[in-house]
C-alpha cells in the first residue's frame, strides 16, 4: 500500500512515518510537506534513504502539486495545518488558507483519483470548552463550538470532510484528539516550553491561573490509534482520541515535569492569559475503545518521563530552533519573561 502523508515533517506526522515505516514493512510512504517554521526535515533524517519513503517540498494549497502526488496513491493520512493556538490569534489569516482551503484542495484531488481511504486529523478543541468542575467529557455526539481562530479552522475543515463523503462519497474517517506530546513537539506547545526552559534554567509562563485543564495524549499511543481507524475504521465514521481517564491541570502537569526533573516551584511564573483560553478539554474515548480495540499503552507519567529524557538526549535539535526565527516569536509573546 502506498500512503500520501501531508505534514508529516511536523510533529506528528514525523512520529505517525516513523511509527508506520517500522510497523507495516511492504507499504510506502510520500510526505508532501510545506516546510513552515514547524516543519523539520532533521526529523527524519534515519529513514531519509528508505527507499519506501519519500519526501515532497510542497504546499497542500497548490493544487498543481498535490494532484500530481495524489498520483498512485491509495490512502491519504493529512495532519498538514498550522497548528498552535496562540499563532492563530496573532494572525488567522494562515490558518484559513492551509486549514480550511489546503483541506478542500486535498479532497478534490482524492475524488479526482480515487483514493480509497482519505483519513483527517483534527483536534477535540473544535469541541470547545467543558467548565472546570463539569464531569462531561467530548464525544463523537458533542456539538461543534470552536472559540478560536485555530479551533474554528479545523471545525471548518471537518466539515469539508463530512461534507464530501456524503454529496460525493468520499471514503473518509476524521480523528478528533486531545494533545498530544512526545519527542519532536515543537517548542512553542507547552510541555517542550517547560521542558526546554528548564534545561535552559528558565522560568515556565504559565497562563493565568494554571488551573485549565486537558487530556494528554503520547504521540504514540496516536500513531496506534490512526493504524487501527485506516485498517478497521468505518468509512464515513469519526473517533475521539483521549489519553487519560480524566484529564490535568496545566500546573499540576507542570509539577510533575518539575519533580521529574529536580526542580521546585521557583521555576513556574504566572503570566497574563491567552485571550479566550478554553478551560477545560476531557475525552470519552470509549467508541474506538469498543469498536477497534484501542487504548493507550503508556501511563502519563511514564510517558512524560520518555519525553523530558527525549528533550534532555536532544539540546541540538531544540537548541538550533529556540535559536532561529522562535526567538522573536518567544520575545513577542512573552514580552516579560
Ligand atoms: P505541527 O505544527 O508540528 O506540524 C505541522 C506540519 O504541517 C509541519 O511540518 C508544516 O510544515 C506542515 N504544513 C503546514 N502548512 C502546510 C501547507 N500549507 N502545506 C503542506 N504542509 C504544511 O503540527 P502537529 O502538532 O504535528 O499537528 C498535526 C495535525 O494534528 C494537525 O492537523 C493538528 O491540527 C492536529 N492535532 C494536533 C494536536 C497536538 O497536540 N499537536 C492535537 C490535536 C490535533
Ligand atoms: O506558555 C504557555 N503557557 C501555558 O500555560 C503555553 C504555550 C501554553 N499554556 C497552556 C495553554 C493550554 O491550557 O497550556 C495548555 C496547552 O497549551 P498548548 O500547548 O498551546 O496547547 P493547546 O492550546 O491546548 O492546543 C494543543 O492541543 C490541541 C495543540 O497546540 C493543538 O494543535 C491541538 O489541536
């Protein structure tokens, strides 16, 4: 079988073509890829001479490109979009045009070529927000009600997908999960901020009051679950994806980063909130629970250990980013840290 990966120089998709390279050994892989700033070619530098794997400069925009890498290709696993939160609300222009547009453009080039299977990732955040204290969770019957620019680009997108399995019979699936973490996270995202900061000897930003909560998820335990939705997964059919029974605190999370890690509470500093900052995502994952057998193999707490040592065995790669373009971003975003 031949996949088409967009985005897969990014974080999940460099675990999702790492993952898939080692557990399915007759197929191959095309990662059609932009290059932002979150897309890293040093990711996959192992598997770079693999003849079952390939590598596309290009934007999922460009319908040119992508109609001539949908070429031979059955299924389509698109995790391409731009994906921090706090980018979003400096500038959404960008996430309209690869979210919401690059999507519709991926899917007219499936119809054209008759892909089998075109699965999408996309984000419980579309969900919106639970209240801290509720004891719902988000499930495959809860309401759409994105409240930022991100969250409302990916609902967007979403709806494309649905969209075009029922007028056109698409074959889709869509993957709405919680956060993910793991190695290759971008630093912007919060555990590698936290990580990286205090392997820097740096203060942690914490938004508000730290008490927003979420579901992690290992990028691992993700790369799984997309294996079984593509190999069992009901056409037309959408699974949440959850990592924990009940989700975290962001400053609880924190302190555990900061046992494991040999630090006290000196190094977490309170910063001003992030405009509209959703409370609290959980996950009911129990459907790709009953119907394809998933669940997360690795505990959080082991998980966030695999991870801080993934981050501590590889300043280089980290290094080399906080250095570049990040470090103007960080200074416009954390004016005071
Ligand atoms: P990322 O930001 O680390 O990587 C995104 C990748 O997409 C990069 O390699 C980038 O170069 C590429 N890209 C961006 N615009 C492109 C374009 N126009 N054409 C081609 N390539 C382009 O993202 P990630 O964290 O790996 O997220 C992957 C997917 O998973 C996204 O769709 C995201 O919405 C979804 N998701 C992420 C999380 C999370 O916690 N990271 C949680 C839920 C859902
Ligand atoms: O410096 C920070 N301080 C802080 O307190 C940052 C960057 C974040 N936070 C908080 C905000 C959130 O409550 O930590 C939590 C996690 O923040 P992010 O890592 O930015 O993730 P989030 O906004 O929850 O969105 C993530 O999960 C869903 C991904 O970025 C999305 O791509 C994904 O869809």
């Amino acid at each position: 079988m031949k996949l088409l990966v967009t985005g897969g120089a990014g974080f999940i998709g460099t675990n999702f073509i790492l993952y898939w390279l080692k557990n399915h050994e007759g197929d191959e892989i095309v990662n059609l890829d932009k290059l932002t700033y979150a897309g890293n070619l040093e990711n996959l530098t192992s598997i770079e001479k693999n003849p079952r794997y390939s590598f596309i400069h290009g934007d999922i925009c460009d319908s040119t490109i992508v109609n001539k890498v949908m070429e031979g290709i059955d299924k389509v696993v698109h995790f391409a979009a731009e994906t921090h939160v706090d980018r979003s609300i400096s500038g959404p222009a960008v996430f309209i045009t690869t979210n919401v547009v690059g999507t519709q453009i991926l899917l007219d080039a499936a119809l054209e070529h008759k892909i089998k299977h075109f699965h999408h990732i996309s984000t419980d955040e579309v969900f919106g927000q639970l209240e801290i204290e509720s004891h719902d969770k988000f499930s495959e019957n809860t309401p759409y009600n994105p409240r930022s620019p991100y969250s409302a680009s990916k609902a967007a997108s979403d709806h494309l997908v649905r969209a075009y399995f029922h007028t056109y019979g698409l074959p889709i699936t869509i993957t709405n999960c919680s956060n993910n973490f793991g190695p290759y996270t971008f630093p912007e995202k919060f555990f590698p901020l936290a990580i990286t900061n205090i392997l820097e000897g740096k203060k942690v930003p914490v938004y508000g009051d730290g008490k927003n909560v979420r579901d992690w998820l290992y990028v691992e335990d993700h790369a799984r679950a997309i294996d079984l939705v593509l190999n069992k997964g009901k056409i037309g059919e959408t699974y949440v994806v959850g990592g924990l029974q009940n989700g975290i605190s962001n400053i609880d999370a924190l302190r555990k980063i900061l046992t494991i890690m040999g630090k006290n509470e000196d190094s977490i500093e309170f910063v001003k909130d992030r405009p509209g900052h959703d409370r609290k995502y959980d996950i009911d994952w129990s459907k790709i629970h009953n119907e394809l057998g998933w669940e997360p193999i690795f505990t959080f707490d082991e998980a966030l250990k695999k991870t801080i040592s993934w981050y501590t065995e590889n300043e280089t790669w980290w290094e080399n980013i906080k250095s570049g373009e990040y470090a103007s971003y960080y200074q416009k975003q954390y004016p005071h840290s």
